[in-house]
C-alpha cells in the first residue's frame, strides 16, 4: 500500500501540482483500495520519469547501459532496483549516443536481466504496470521491443475481462529543436513497436508526452519550487504525468453518487489504444459545459493532441467540494457531451471531497490511432534526410576541390582490418610451439609500415 500524500515526505516540488482532494482524511482512509502500480523506466528519459512516478511509492525498476544516468535518482530508487545493463561486445559504452538499434543490441544481451525484472514479485503483484521511456532516444527506446515481449508475457496471468492486458507505455516525442534525423527515426520507430503489440492485444494504452508542446506553454509560465529554484521543462512535464495519473488512480477512492471504480478505471488503462489525460480546474457555473469538455479532450499541456473522434473507451469524472451540491444538469450535460464528442461509451463519476473548493473535471480518452506529432515527425525527418544528403555531398566537394588525390593512400597500412582481441594466459606464455602467439621484440615493430 502507498502512504497517504499527506505523509510522504518524498513529493518534493510535484506536491505543488497535486489536487487539493489527495490531500484529504476521507482519501487516507481509503488508501489500501488505491490500484497498486509497478513502473519500469528505460534509458536515460525513461528513468527520469519513472524517478516522478517513484515519489508516489510505486515500486520502481532503472534499466539503463549508463550507470551515472541513474545515479541522479538513488535518493529515489534503491541500488537493487537501479540495474546496469552493460555489454560484453561492446564493455566501454555507457550509453548508445542515440543509436537505438545498438540499444536493442544490448537489451538483447541483456535479456536475463528485463526476464528477471519481469518475473520480479513487485511487477507480477502489481494491478498495473507501466514502461516509461523516451523514443528519441537509443538505449531506452532500443530496449522497448524487449522489455514489453517478457512483460506481456508475465502480464497474461492478470489478465482482465475481455482479455485486456494491464501494462502499458508512457512514452515522449521528440520535439524539432532536437536536431537530426536520428530523433526522428527512434522515435518513429518505437512508436511502430508499440503500435504492433497494440495490434496484437499484447498490451493496453500508451500516453505520449509531446516535448514539442513544451515550447509554447512552458516558456511563459515555468514552475519554481518554494524555494524559487525554476524546473526544467522536462522535468516539469514529467511531473505533470505523475500526477495526472495519482489523481486518476483515486477516482475509484472518492465517495459520490456515481462512481469511477477501480475495475472501469483498470480496465480503461487496459483498452490497446493512446491515452489522453486531461484536467479542467475551477469549472464556473457561467461557463459553456460543451465547449469545456471540447477543451477538455483537445487541449493539454504536456500531452499529445489526437483527433477527438471514434475514441475507443472514454471516462469523465466531475469532482465538487463537499460543502456544495452539483447541479443534476451539470452532471447530465458533462455525460452527455462527453459521450457525443467521443462517440464510445463513457464511464461517469460524480464525486464530493472535503478539501475541493471548485467543481473539477477529468477525462480519459482511448483512440486507436497515434497523436497528430506523428504525421509531423515523418515530415521532419524528411527534411533531415535531405539536409544530411546535401551535408555530406558537401563534405566530399570539400574533399575534392583540395586536389590532393594523389596522397589518399599515404597512411593506407595492410593491417587495418585486423579485429582487436581479449588477451588470454596462454598468449602470454612463453611456449615456441607453432600454434602458440611468439613474444613480440623490439626489433619486430621496426618493419610495421604504415
């Protein structure tokens, strides 16, 4: 069971993001009902939003070939939990520079390690588990393929009804102040893996954070602590999922008359499909309900934009203070509207809470296509294809207007394809047998031509 939020001294600067009612005793009393979740984070900005995810005491699982990535977060995470993923091929990397079929090479390698994690009793326990990473990147992005084939695999024996599958991704884009086509290429193809084992009921929903929303929101209005220290854009989009989901996973909590339960909010996290999360504060009694609930679904933050039409499962939650009685109609036109925007059937909760002090909404929305960044992703990464193209025919014009042609083969050395290899004990012995390596002499490099 997680600690109730009003006793976790972990939250740090998230708790100033955080809804007023998960700070409220009728909440604490209900905490061994919250859905237990396990979070596993890939790579460097993987781990970083696993690390948010942590704070709310989700048992929490680091894969990384980078050990100092994953050092910012032992404060967070245990050493147990941080895992080093190294490589025998290649024992110097940590990292993979962006290179994220290298990243699926290592995961390969690795694959003992993302069984054990799986078979882990944290994540086998868990009503939920969920993969973090970023897809922009190489070493967590790489890993994605494998991490979820053993998780899938593992996950099948909780298998919900209608043979849904709780695991699911939360995964970021890219935004085009990343330069280079390798961005784009990661991330177009983790978005491809993800989109396949949706296909293939192997897991549920997928929730993209947009890193190329950041730079419209953010700029005008960053976040500082109590201290007056600024958080990085990043890190604040990180934050706002984090709490996005605490505050979901309580619906099921909270007293109404019609309730969100935890079966309908599992299942709905279940749904294969990409997952919107929003939030609409301080509702006002003036305001259009129909026009909120469009804003509602099609604008947030940190999160994708998709189109807002045949969305395979949906759920809205009107939220108001205890001191309060919501209006009948507000609560049917918010169902009502929810309901046609969507075009699916959409769970309804209605629910008080003593520490509320406005009427909140929520709402979650199922679609089965990706978010509208995709289609520009695939333009972006055309228009590096074609920068890169003209860079290196550059280079070689470069290259051929010295007019020094006639010294290409000055260095060229008839070894240079020799592959390197680990030394052994037998090597170095001194035996003159044929089949064993001689001593080298001083006098044997004098004849090395170069």
């Amino acid at each position: 069971m997680i600690k109730p939020f009003l006793e976790n001294e972990k939250l740090g600067a998230i708790k100033a993001l955080l809804s007023p009612h998960l700070l409220s005793d009728e909440l604490k009393l209900e905490m061994n009902r919250f859905p237990s979740q396990a979070i596993i984070g890939l790579g460097q900005g993987g781990g970083r939003i696993a690390a948010e995810l942590s704070r709310f005491g989700f048992p929490t699982f680091l894969l990384n070939s980078s050990k100092s990535d994953m050092e910012e977060h032992k404060n967070l995470i245990s050493e147990t939990r941080r895992i080093v993923t190294s490589s025998k091929d290649f024992p110097e990397l940590e990292g993979t520079d962006k290179n994220a079929q290298l990243g699926f090479q290592i995961a390969k390698e690795n694959a003992d390690l993302y069984k054990k994690v799986a078979l882990d009793d944290a994540i086998q326990d868990s009503e939920f588990v969920w993969v973090s990473v970023s897809l922009g990147g190489g070493t967590g992005n790489g890993a994605l393929k494998v991490a979820l084939s053993y998780l899938s695999k593992v996950r099948e024996h909780r298998t919900l009804p209608g043979g849904k599958i709780p695991l699911g991704v939360i995964c970021s884009l890219p935004s085009s102040d990343e330069k280079g086509s390798a961005f784009r290429k990661n991330a177009l193809a983790g978005i491809s893996v993800i989109q396949q084992l949706m296909n293939e009921n192997k897991m549920g929903t997928a929730i993209v954070i947009d890193n190329e929303k950041m730079k419209d929101y953010y700029a005008n209005s960053p976040l500082k602590t109590y201290g007056g220290t600024e958080i990085d854009a990043k890190s604040y989009s990180n934050m706002v999922i984090a709490s996005a989901l605490a505050e979901i996973s309580s619906l099921p909590l909270l007293d109404g008359r019609s309730v969100f339960d935890k079966t309908e909010l599992l299942t709905t996290l279940s749904t294969p499909g990409w997952l919107s999360l929003s939030k609409h504060k301080e509702l006002k009694s003036d305001e259009n309900i129909e026009s909120v609930i469009k804003n509602l679904f099609t604008k947030n933050e940190v999160l994708a934009t998709y189109k807002v039409q045949n969305a395979v499962a949906g759920a809205v939650a009107v939220l108001y203070p205890s001191s309060k009685n919501v209006s009948p109609k507000i609560a049917d036109d918010v169902y009502r509207y929810t309901s046609d925007l969507l075009n699916t059937k959409v769970n309804l909760a209605i629910s008080k809470n003593s520490k509320l002090d406005n009427l909140t909404l929520y709402g979650l929305a199922v679609y089965p296509t990706p978010s509208i960044r995709i289609q520009q992703l695939k333009e972006e990464l055309n228009q590096w294809e074609q920068i890169e193209k003209e860079q290196e025919e550059a280079k070689k014009q470069a290259a051929s207007s010295l007019g020094l042609d006639e010294f290409e083969d000055f260095f060229s050395s008839g070894n240079s394809g020799v592959k390197r290899k680990k030394l052994t004990f037998e090597d170095l012995n001194d035996d003159d047998s044929a089949d064993k390596p001689k001593k080298a002499k001083v006098a044997d490099l004098d004849d090395i031509d170069f």
